[in-house]
C-alpha cells in the first residue's frame, strides 16, 4: 500500500466507525443488537474505538432464545465487561411465560421466529430509537438490498419496495414518534472480511468457532450440536456421533449448523474460508425454511 | 503469519457501479465476475443450475443476481443491489443498478459511492439513449474511471468493425463531457470473452480484459489529498475524572491531509488554533481522507457537530446561496418556493428553492428552459438558499463536501440529491 491509501479492512473499519458515531448524533436512545457471535463482536470492538476514551453510549441487547451454547453466554459476559459496554437482555423464554408468543412444537421446533416479538417489544419497552445490527449484505439476497440506515414503521416492520435512497455517506435518520431505525455498520463487509479483521486486531472469540469434538445429529444435510433444546426422532437418537466441528455463524443451539473443520487458529480459519466453498447461511435451519425465509423474517421485523 | 494471510490483510478496496439496459447481459457479466472469481459458493450454484433446468436452459449466470421475491414475479430489479467479491490483488464492492429508464434515481445512488463504472452497450444495437444516460449520470457523479463493455461480440461474429464504429461514437460523446479516464473492450459475458481470461475470438483485440482492468487501473489519486476538510461529526467528552477536561471532535476526514501542529481554523466561527493530537487506531502523525479519527485541539472552544475544521490558508466557499444540478428522488414534485431540510456533511439546515434554472433531458443533454417543476428521475439546475451559511467546495473539487440531500420535512424521506456547481 502507498502512503495515503488504506487498506480494504481500513476502508471498511473507518466507515463503521463514521456510522456508529452517526448513530450517536442522531439518535436518543439507541441500542446494539448483540448475539455473541462474530459480527456482533467486530461491532463491540469497533464500538469501542468508534467513542474512546468514554464509554460506549448505547447498551447491548441480546436477545436470548434460552438455547444458547453456555460458551457464548461466558464469553459474552468477560467481552462486555472487557469493552465497558452495558447488557440488556429480551428473554423468549420470558415472552412465552407471558403468553406474548407460543412455543413451535414438533421435530423442527425452533424459537428462530418467536425471537422477532420479543425484539420488538424490548425494542418498545426501553423506547430504543435505534438498533445497530451485524448484518452484512454478503450474507443473503434480501440483505444486499438493504441500507445502512434502514427505517422501521409503526410495526417495526421493513418495506423493501420503499426504502430511502441512500447516498454519499449522507445517513438520513429523521423519523416520526414510534417508528425507529435498524443501522448496519457492516453492511459491506464479507464473511473474509470479518475473519481478517479479527486476525488482525487479535480479537477474542468464543472457543466454538475453533475445531472441537462434540457430540452431534445431521438433519435434512445440516450437522446439528446435540442437545435437550433439540427434539430427536428415533432414527436421530440412534446415530448421534461425535464429530470435530467448528461453528461458522453462532445463533441458537437449534438452527446453528456446524461445520465439520479441524481449523484451530484464526489463520487456519482465514485459510479454510478462503477455500470453503459452500455459503455461510447454507448451513443455517433458519433460511432453510423457504426460499424467501430471510425477506419474509425481515418484512417482519427481525434482525 | 505466512505471507499468503499477510496479503489477505493487505488489499485495495474498489467500488464500482454497473450500468446497462435492460437485456444488455449486465446480470450475466455480474455473474460470470463472481462465477469465475470463485466467490459462488457451491450451493448458490448448485441452486441455480437446480432452477436453469427447470426453465430448460443451461447455467443461466443471470439467476445469480436475482433478488427479492416481490422483483422476480414481476421480472424486474427494484433497488440498487450491493455485491461483493475479491481476487487476490482487491476487494470489490459492486453497486448493480437496474436498466430501466425510470430508475435514474437508483443509478445516481449506486454511482455516488463508485470509483469507476462498467457500462454495458449491447453490440447487436450499438449506442442508444440509453447509453448517453448511463455515460451522462456516472459523469455528473464525477466517477473518476469508466470502463465501456462492448457486450454480446459473440452475436455480432466478433467483428471489429462493429466495436471500433460504437467505439468512435461513445469517444464522440464522452469528448462533451467532464470524463478523464476511459477504457473500451468488446466481451461477450455469456462465453466469458475478454471478461476473466483473454479471447481467442478476437485476435484483433489487443486491450486488457475486464478483470485486469479491476484489478490494475490506478485508484490511489481518487481522494482529494488537498483541501483540508474535517467535518466534525461527535464530540468526545468522557467527563469522568482521569479526562476531566478531555474534549475530542470525532469524524470522518473529507479531504486532505491533517497533522499535528497544523494551523486551522473552525467554520463557521472563525476561530483559529492549533492541532494538538489526532488519533485513529492509535496516536497518528498524519491522517488523510478517508480516515475517521479524533482530534484534539490547543484552545477549548465551543464547537461542534456541524462545525468544520479547514487549513488556515484553505477554506472553503462559505455561503447561503447554493447553485446545484439536482436530482430528483420522489413522486412529490420540486417547485419553486418549496422548504426542505438540508444535509450537508454533519449539517443539517432548512433551505428554500429560489430558482429552478432548467430541466435536463439526459438523453440528448438539451436544456429545457423554463421549467416550473423537477419531478421523479428528472435532472435540474436549481439555486437554493439556506437558513445557515454551508461550507462547501464545488462537486467537481470534492465529492464529499460538494453533495447535499434534501429531505422533506413531512414525510422525513430523502428526496432529492444535489452536486453542487458553485
């Protein structure tokens, strides 16, 4: 590289910095949406550069689904403690008590959709006028159409078909009372990106995304973690087998599939994407539902 | 670290618009870019050739960049789509914006961002209007390097004399504008002709191909290194008792090169000082466009977002009064005497239209005079007058300080997109 050229990774670092700090300037109350996977992770390290020496001024939210691997909840705990950041957390568990949504029942129960209303209503209960999220437009088809603004209505809800134009690096975040916006900071990283970055900034990451011997089911092609969350036919029950894996996305125990790999470093996981040749979400149950199942969630609401 | 991930962590990043008609094979060349670079993952391609033989064809390239389901049961492409892909010299990011004569609106979007355009001209029909409108927009955005695909040689039995006649007249009009860098090749995006490997079907050509040119075209001089501009985005005040007094003005450096000890001077104020420390990663000695860092200054002003740190001896234009070539985003019609909320780098202000100058047809670049009314996908020249003063440079000096969106208060959505001329 030259002297006055950055380098790809630096491109991409100043301009999620120049979009969290927007976030800050435009609006009152807005939260980051944390999961404890590595988007989320970037985004809590960059958060941190974007506001130091003060702290970061939004609170994390994670959204539990009650089945998480116990990894992703230690690490989120030392991480936030280790970024100053503050945790808000929306239960599933807590929406179902409360009758707000009811549990999927059956072999491929999941509490993927359920998720959407509890983000909703913690997104109303603590008034956040804003949601920083980790999605990338590498990641799906209906996500490369969406901006880094991305302006929810009344119902939380995301039209496709009338979005703002989005222009320069000029962030439109003027809303009325009740409505509020999802901002991606990451919306032009790729899933290389995001492993080079945490190469190069030598960022911690939950042990899950390292090759490790678990204890697991294949289902419908996907390599599910064995686990109570999971309901397992008979067929299921007989051929659980341990196998070395490793995580590529983290989300709940039931729709993360893993990926079998003997990467141990985060070189060897640089050198293993590089090569992998299947995408990131082909192994996720979540967007196996349909061929539209990302567009349709996000109309909705979600992530 | 190996040498091959040190050069993983060290490549260029290049974004780039793709423009063509409808049917011009933009999809397919989009696809084949990401097919042949192997950034498909074998079940987006497995997916595909699952639905190409639905349909009875082969590998149908073009379903790649299918999108939303509310696109494909009406066959058309809404929005502008962002697609990514990476060779081992850079990164790209694409900006693909639909063909439709309708869409000027996309197309300015997805140029606004680009360093270069790949505009596609089918050789079977040679130059159209629509062509003009392409090469006019990504000019008018001030896009510094256009590639022109002469696309589908293949149907035209790879003829020189086809390419070299579309080759002449796109030079002739591309003379009549503000364009500094252009490169032509003839492709064929369906059999990959001079798109990732050279083409044994036109011998006679002797250029690069497409991907060389991505690859290879110097970007290094696209950031304007000369006018000092730092927009102040945030201020840092951590108010806690080891940075009692610590006051940090955050943002993202439009342009030039800033450095400790620098003499500035703050906008609108006036007030001049002294750098004291400027920080990105860490304590920085130089930082230079587009690098968002923090800036610490010698005297304890009270300024802020907004605000703009310039050199002493470089400021910009400071005025109420701005003329600029519009582009106009919403089926709400611009008139004159209309109010709208301004953003200009970290500044937002009211404005009013004092003047609608002319209309432009973008086919042909007439100037319609006596326009009353700019509407959606329409080109102007407006003067506009704003609440506060701007500090701004023209569009063709700085791509950063010289755009504006305009919003409307209502309805609070971006409707319009100025280049500002003076």
């Amino acid at each position: 590289m030259t002297h006055y050229n950055l380098t790809h990774l630096e491109k991409l670092e100043s301009e999620a910095i120049y979009v969290m700090r927007e976030v800050a300037a435009q609006f009152e109350n807005p939260c980051l949406l944390f999961s404890g996977g590595k988007d989320s992770i970037v985004m809590g390290h960059i958060s941190k550069k974007a506001f130091k020496p003060a702290k970061i001024p939004y609170p994390f939210l994670h959204i539990d689904t009650g089945h998480n691997f116990q990894e992703t909840l230690d690490y989120r705990d030392k991480f936030l403690k280790k970024i100053g950041a503050r945790l808000v957390v929306g239960s599933v568990q807590k929406s179902i008590d409360e009758g707000r949504v009811k549990e999927e029942t059956g072999k491929h129960a999941s509490r993927n959709t359920l998720q959407t209303i509890t983000l909703l209503d913690t997104i109303n209960e603590h008034k956040f006028d804003c949601a920083i999220g980790g999605g990338r437009r590498d990641e799906e088809k209906a996500r490369a159409k969406e901006r880094f603004f991305s302006h929810r209505n009344d119902f939380g809800q995301w039209d496709p078909k009338n979005q703002r134009p989005e222009l320069w690096g000029l962030y439109n975040g003027r809303k009325h009372a009740g409505e509020h916006f999802r901002v991606f900071p990451l919306s032009n990283w790729t899933e290389m990106d995001i492993w080079q970055y945490i190469l190069k900034e030598k960022i911690p990451i939950p042990k899950i995304y390292f090759s490790h011997k678990r204890k697991c089911i294949i289902r419908d092609g996907v390599i599910l973690a064995n686990s109570s969350y999971l309901n397992l036919d008979e067929k299921e029950k007989q051929n659980i087998k341990e196998m070395t894996v490793r995580c590529r996305t983290i989300g709940d125990m039931v729709c993360t599939g893993l990926t079998e790999s003997k990467a141990s470093t985060l070189e060897e996981i640089v050198k293993e994407v590089a090569q992998i040749r299947s995408s990131e979400r082909g192994s996720r149950a979540d967007d196996k539902r349909s061929e539209t199942a990302m567009e349709d969630r996000k109309k909705e609401g979600y992530f | 670290m190996s040498e091959e991930i040190k050069g993983y962590l060290d490549m260029e990043l290049l974004r780039f618009t793709t423009a063509g008609s409808v049917d011009d094979g933009k999809s397919t060349l989009i696809g084949r870019l990401l097919y042949d670079s192997k950034t498909l993952f074998q079940d987006q391609i497995e997916n595909v050739k699952k639905i190409s033989k639905q349909r009875g064809e082969d590998l149908n390239l073009a379903l790649l960049m299918d999108g939303l389901k509310a696109e494909r049961e009406q066959g058309i492409t809404i929005d502008v789509a962002y697609r990514y892909f990476a060779t081992p010299v850079r990164k790209f990011i694409i900006a693909d914006t639909p063909g439709h004569p309708q869409y000027t609106r996309n197309m300015v979007t997805g140029a606004s961002t680009a360093n270069l355009a790949v505009i596609l001209v089918d050789a079977r029909n040679g130059v159209v209007e629509q062509t003009h409108r392409h090469i006019f927009i990504a000019s008018l955005l001030q896009i510094p390097h256009f590639i022109i695909c002469i696309n589908k040689m293949d149907l035209v039995n790879f003829k020189e004399e086809t390419y070299n006649q579309i080759k002449n007249e796109i030079k002739d009009f591309v003379s009549k504008l503000d364009i500094k860098d252009v490169y032509f090749i003839p492709i064929s995006a369906l059999l990959g002709d001079n798109v990732v490997d050279g083409s044994d079907n036109m011998p006679w050509y002797k250029g690069s191909t497409l991907k060389y040119l991505l690859e290879n075209i110097h970007i290094g001089s696209d950031e304007n290194l000369i006018d000092c501009r730092f927009p102040i985005q945030y201020v840092i005040r951590p108010r806690d008792d080891k940075y009692h007094d610590y006051r940090g003005y955050a943002g993202k450096i439009a342009s030039g090169i800033f450095k400790p000890g620098d003499k500035i001077k703050i906008l609108p104020s006036g007030f001049t000082s002294t750098i004291k420390t400027i920080e990105g990663m860490s304590k920085i000695k130089e930082a230079f466009a587009p690098m968002s860092v923090v800036m610490q200054i010698e005297d304890d002003y009270d300024i802020g977002r907004g605000d703009m740190i310039v050199r002493e001896d470089n400021v910009p234009i400071i005025s109420q009064d701005v003329d600029l070539m519009l582009c106009w985003m919403n089926k709400k019609k611009l008139h004159e005497g209309n109010k709208y909320i301004v953003k200009h780098t970290t500044k937002e202000t009211k404005c009013i239209v004092k003047k609608i100058k002319y209309k432009l047809n973008i086919n042909t670049l007439h100037r319609i005079e006596g326009a009353t009314e700019i509407g959606l996908n329409d080109i102007g020249r407006i003067k506009i007058r704003t609440a506060q003063p701007l500090f701004y440079d023209s569009y063709r000096d700085n791509r950063t300080t010289g755009c504006l969106i305009l919003i409307d208060e209502q309805t609070n959505e971006t409707v319009g997109a100025g280049m500002i001329k003076r």
